[in-house]
C-alpha cells in the first residue's frame, strides 16, 4: 500500500494567492484556501482527494495544510497535518507524520522503505484511473524518485489553451506534472537541495542551473535528452530517479491563473470536453 501526502495550503501569514481573489469574486464569498476553490459546487481538494482514495493501491493519506475544522467529509479518512511552510517543508511535515517518530529516526537509511505518493490539491481534473496509471509505472521502474511528466502534444491536445509551461529537450517538449512518488531517505538526504530545487520548480533553467553546469548547458543549446537529466539529477541526489512520461494530460492541468480556473469549471460542469 502506497501512503499519501496531499499539498494543501500554505502557513498562516504566507503571502496571498492572486487566484484567491479571483475566486472570491467569481464565487461572491471569501476564499481562505486554494484547496477550498468550488470548481462545479465542490471544493477542488475534494476531487484530488477522491480520486486518490478511490486506488486499491492507496493506504494512509495525509493533508497538509487544512484542518478537520474545515468539516471536509471524504469516502476515506484523511489525516490532517499543519503547514510548516515552503512546499518542500510541507512535503516533509507530511512524511514525519505518515512515518511516526520512531520510524521517522530509522527511515534515513532506509533505502528499500516503500515510496511515498505526493500531489497538489490543485488538479481537480484527476481521476483515479490516472492515479492507478502512474503508480502502477512507478512501481514497474526500480527508482527512488518518480516525476510525473506529461508531452506538449499530450497536453494542448486535451487542454488546448491551457498555458502550460514546457521544458525543450532534444526528445521533446514536456510540462512538470503534479503527482510524484519518493521514498523517504531521499527526502531526509537532500533536504537542501530539494528546497530550492521546488522553490525553483516554475523556471526550468533554475533547475538546470541548480542540476548542475553540464545540466544547464546541454538545457540551453536543447540538446538534453530525458536520460541525461534522469542521470544527472540520479548522480546529484545520490538516488535513482526516474521520469514517468504520462499519457494523461489531467496530471498537468494545476490551477494557478483565472483562466485556467474558467477551463476545470467547464470541463467539470459538463459544457466542455
């Protein structure tokens, strides 16, 4: 059984989501939280939440950042766990509480401790076929860090005018997507680096900067293939990773910007495909 960590919501005093005063406009009522957005009459955490616990092959889950106070009632128990902080705090609030103290002192050199599953609360377009899909690859790869990836043709095929972002490599154009599974030692080992390495998460050069100057170059020129960035980020993380290319557009289609919003409510209220 696969534990998961879902990202939901930043600490108190965190600075405030321009997509939250969108959506406290379009919906005529204060918006607290991201997760707490109503996309189609519910609240876009609950879809991410549902298509999680729907997967035979899911076991705890764990969110980060709101409260049972929220009154949010799932098909499943969740846990909650506050926010500490960045993303990568938050990532890590979540595997302490999963692991426990007494586990969480061991689980360091634990190499063969079972992955952890990690999504954001905010792809309210997941499915539970899409999570059984990408854990069932995961669990095909022998690795430590599994990315989900999805291709450009993939992703404008079905969200056309989406906005994505892509990365060039020499293989093809690819955007991040928001769903990966880790096992806990790499988290614990590179604590660092994997701050600012999802600090830098929306600039892919950043990335390739913080990867490495050989990264950085061949990612200039386009000249990366995926296997060279597997490789490289493997050798630098001191762990095996592995980049899961999806054949599911719904895991790279976040909600960060108005537009993006208009486009899941249609989707999800019936009127667009």
């Amino acid at each position: 059984m696969i534990d998961t960590v879902i990202l939901a919501g930043k600490p108190p005093g965190a600075q405030r989501d321009p997509l939250l005063e969108y959506a406290s406009v379009r919906g005529a009522g204060e918006v607290r939280n991201k997760a707490l957005i109503r996309v189609a009459g519910r609240e876009m955490i609950r879809y991410v939440v549902e298509a999680i616990a729907g997967s035979s092959r899911v076991g705890r889950m764990a969110i980060v950042g709101l409260s049972p106070e929220e009154r949010l009632d799932f098909s499943r128990p969740a846990e909650y766990v506050p926010a500490r902080g960045a993303m990568f705090d938050n990532i890590l609030a979540g595997v302490d509480h999963l692991l426990g103290s007494t586990e969480a002192l061991a689980y360091l050199h634990n190499a063969a401790a079972a992955p952890i599953l990690v999504a954001s609360a905010d792809i309210p377009l997941l499915t539970t076929e899409v999570v059984d899909c990408f854990i069932e690859a995961c669990l095909a790869v022998e690795a430590d860090l599994y990315y989900s990836v999805v291709e450009r043709s993939v992703m404008e095929g079905r969200f056309p005018g989406a906005g994505r972002t892509f990365v060039h490599l020499r293989d093809g154009s690819f955007a991040g997507g928001d769903m990966f599974m880790i096992r806990p030692f790499v988290v614990k080992a590179n604590g660092q680096l994997f701050r600012e390495l999802s600090a830098s998460r929306k600039s892919a050069w950043q990335m390739a900067r913080l990867l490495g100057l050989g990264m950085l170059v061949r990612f200039l020129t386009r000249s990366l293939t995926v296997a060279q960035a597997e490789r490289q980020a493997s050798q630098i993380l001191g762990c095996r990773g592995k980049a899961i290319i999806s054949p599911y557009a719904e895991l790279g289609m976040d909600v960060d910007k108005p537009h993006q919003l208009e486009l899941v409510c249609r989707i999800l209220e019936g009127g667009d495909q």
